[in-house]
C-alpha cells in the first residue's frame, strides 16, 4: 500500500514536472523598447546628398572645392513631401560622405557649406530637413560616416575624438534623431593613412547623446546590416545575431550570416535592407532612364518587409536640390500598389477555429474575437482553421508574430483547401515581425496554418489573406 502511493506520487510529481516544462516560454533575447517602434517604421527613405551629387562621384575624393556644392532650387519640404505620398515614415541623411563634406556648419570641419556659396555660406541642409520631417511628421535619421577622406586628423587617434563631438554636436542641434548609421567603410585620408576607428568608444558615448537613438551598423549594437545591397533579406530572415568574436566593419560575420541571422544567436539584432532607386547611391543624370519601377520597388518590399526586416530606399536628390519626377512617380505609384493589394483581407469575415487551444476549447470565433485571443492564446501552438463565408481567390497571405517576447515561431505550414480538399500547402520558416507570402492563386474556402516554435504560446497578432495583382508575386 505505501509502496502504491509512492508510485502514485513520483508518477503525479512526473506529470507535473512535465507539463510545466512544456507550457514555460523559453527565454530568448527580445527586442528594447526602442527596437520595437523601429521595427513598426517599416519604410523609409535614405537620402545620398552632397559634392558627389555635382561630380558625379560615388565617392568623393575628400578634396572637391566646396563651391561646387550649389543646389539652386534646395527643398527639403518636397523631399518631406515625397516621403509622405510614398507612405515613408522617417527619412535618413547622408550628414557627411566619404568626403568629408558636411552638410551642417560644423565646427570641427572646414570642408563644410559654410564654405560653399550656396546661400553665401548661410545655408544648413540638416536643419532645413529636420524642420521638414518634424512638419511632415517623419523620423529624422543621419548617416555619419566615420571615413573621411578630408580631415586632416583622420588616420591619427585625435580623429575618434573629433569624430565623437561630431555627433555630439549634430545630435545637440537637430535632436530628435531616431536612428544613426555607421557605415564600416575604412579607406585612406587625406594623409594617405587609415583610421583604427574605436567603436566601441562611439558607442558608449552615443548611448550618453542619446539613449532613444536605434543605432545600424553591420553587426548592430541595434540594427544589423543585412549582407547587400540589394535591399534583399535572406528566407528565413533571424533577428537574432551573435556577435562576440566580430567587429564593425572589416571582421562582421560572413555576409551569409548577416543576410538570415543565426536561428539561436545571442543578441536581438533586427536586419534593414538598404538599396537605392537607381543604379548609384548619389544621383546621376545618366541614371535618369534606370529609375526602379513602382513593381520593383514592391517586389523590393516582399523581400524586405515581407520577411520581417525594415526597407531603407535610397531617393537621391538632383543637383537642383530636388527629387526627380520620374523617382517620384515611381514612388507613389509604389504607395498606390501597397494600398490597393492591402487594402481587402479575405479572412476578415471567416469564422475561425483554434484546435487544440485549451481556453475556447475549440469553439469557433469571429475574426476579430480571434485576433485578441491569438496574441495571447495559452496552448500548444493550436492548429488554426478559418472558415471563409464566401470562397475566394488568393494568392498572398500575411502573417504577424507578436515579437514584443522574441520570435518564438521556428517553422510554419500553411494549407489552403477547397470543398474539404487540400489542394496548396505553403511551408516556411521564420514568421517575426511580418511575414509577407505569395503564391500562384488558388479558389479557397477554408485555410489551416499550423505553427511550432519555441513557446507553446501562439503569439501571432496578425494573419491575413489577399488578392494582389498576378504581376506582382514574388518573382525570384
Ligand atoms: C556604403 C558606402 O560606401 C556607399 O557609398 C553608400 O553610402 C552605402 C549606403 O554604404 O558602405
């Protein structure tokens, strides 16, 4: 009999032990608070801006008489205003190139547009677009290079220093400033000699200026470069990165390893997909008929966007100081294409059934009773069945991972059926902060997706199905 109840109990305490075990959330590497509103920015663009614009250079030499930077018609408002028509929410500045040419008056530079003749030397590209993107409601970015191809310090270690009060000074006069790019580019000075650049100093005295700042570069400390510039994010894209070992700039992880992240890295490092409308960084005239087309730049954001990763699109002003109509007609028209295939989710008046969820024990929700509970659903990642009302034709679907945790989903399936046969399953990986698919159509009334991962917790906040134009899928 005591040896019955001694069964009894090491069996319960088993039991036990083994269904926490299996309802605890694994505790992996989450996003800060100041990742998280980044990854809600999506798009935005990146402005390539300076001497080059005029020598039509994509990497200025360092010694181009300031004189040459003259924009006649400069109008950061209509930058502002192109960002806007093309549903941009922030806009990211090329403060100083490889050249060295500041477009701020700065003091720790001579090689600025206080020396230049545009506006007598009167003129401040920084403060005119921080002004615009605060009127427009945009997010104001600065891309400070950290190369400089004129100071007379770089190469010397006094250069770290003045390249420190070089953002102090740029943060001090044109905050807020959400996101700072550090480009890894190390080439030669004026001096012939190169800069050992101490990082890990700017990086603590960054996150004094300005602790909301998400800072980029190849391996973070926020944001990792994702592998190209192509503006294409590897399947599956990670947000999870490890990075001890590796340095900024020559020393990041193999290309490969940026592109998809590692499945269990250490740190949550997001990518961001930088890629230009044109064929160069900088505008040049004879690009003007090698614009990106709106189709393009849309298939861009699929691969950019639709696997979890943020888009960063180059629109690089003229020597008029001004976006080029055929760049922003590309744009809008890319805005109007976002907008049209978004614009009906199929399943937003299915039923929808969560097997296996142990809280509505199967019963079947509306969809929005649906989305408040997938957040937060408390089961072994339950199978999901949406009934459609009516059958209907689709060739995307769009999946959300709630990441405020981490991105717990590892692997998903997707079956789409017809009068209860199967007739398109769609595998994938990866789902994080939004997972755009697409697929050759098919006539749908019902559609399962099942999940695994990490947690037993479902934590989607999104799931929706499309009809999107059939030149628009995915092309490879
Ligand atoms: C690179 C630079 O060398 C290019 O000129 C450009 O600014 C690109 C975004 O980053 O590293």
């Amino acid at each position: 009999m005591v040896m019955n109840n001694r069964i009894i109990w090491i069996v319960m305490m088993i039991q036990l032990y083994c269904s926490v075990a299996f309802t605890q959330k694994q505790i992996l590497p989450k996003p800060n608070k100041h990742q998280l509103a980044w990854h809600e920015m999506e798009f935005y663009l990146f402005v390539h801006f300076g001497p080059n614009t005029f020598t039509g250079l994509e990497w200025g030499h360092g010694d181009e008489a300031e004189a040459i930077f003259n924009p006649t018609q400069l109008d950061c408002n209509q930058w502002a205003r192109t960002a806007k028509a093309s549903g941009a929410k922030g806009i990211i500045i090329t403060a100083k190139h490889h050249d060295g040419f500041c477009l701020w008056p700065s003091q720790y530079s001579k090689h600025t547009v206080r020396e230049s003749i545009w506006k007598n030397g009167q003129g401040d590209v920084l403060k005119e677009l921080s002004e615009a993107c605060k009127s427009h409601g945009l997010k104001f970015g600065v891309y400070i290079s950290p190369w400089d191809r004129n100071h007379p310090e770089y190469g010397t270690p006094k250069y770290n220093d003045i390249y420190i009060n070089t953002m102090k000074e740029i943060f001090d006069r044109y905050s807020p400033i959400w996101e700072l790019w550090w480009d890894g580019a190390n080439g030669e000075g004026p001096n012939g000699k190169k800069q050992v650049y101490d990082f890990a100093l700017f990086e603590r005295e960054m996150r004094k200026i300005s602790r909301s700042t998400v800072i980029f570069s190849d391996i973070g400390p926020d944001i990792r470069w994702i592998g190209n510039e192509r503006g294409i994010v590897g399947d599956p894209n990670w947000n999870y990165l490890d990075t001890t070992g590796f340095k900024r700039g020559h020393g990041a992880p193999h290309v490969d390893t940026l592109n998809h992240g590692n499945y269990n890295g250490r740190h949550w490092i997001p990518g961001e997909c930088d890629v230009s409308i044109r064929p160069g960084w900088f505008y040049h005239k004879e690009e003007d008929d090698r614009v990106k087309s709106a189709e393009q730049l849309f298939n861009l954001y699929l691969k950019s966007v639709g696997r979890g990763a943020n888009l960063l699109l180059n629109v690089p002003p003229d020597p008029r100081g001004l976006i080029h109509t055929t760049d922003s007609t590309a744009l809008i028209q890319f805005k109007k294409l976002i907008d049209q295939s978004f614009a009906q989710n199929l399943l937003q008046t299915s039923m929808v059934k969560m097997d296996g969820d142990r809280k509505t024990r199967a019963a079947f929700l509306n969809y929005s009773s649906f989305l408040q509970k997938a957040k937060r659903v408390n089961s072994n990642m339950p199978t999901l069945r949406f009934e459609l009302k009516k059958e209907a034709f689709i060739n995307c679907l769009v999946l959300q991972e709630t990441i405020i945790d981490g991105q717990f989903i590892r692997s998903f399936k997707v079956e789409l059926y017809h009068s209860g046969v199967l007739i398109k399953t769609v595998e994938g990986s990866s789902i994080g902060r939004k997972r755009i698919l697409t697929f050759p159509g098919e006539q749908v009334d019902q559609v399962k997706i099942i999940c695994s991962g990490t947690s037993d917790q479902l934590n989607l906040q999104n799931v929706a199905a499309y009809h999107i134009a059939e030149q628009l899928l995915e092309k490879k």
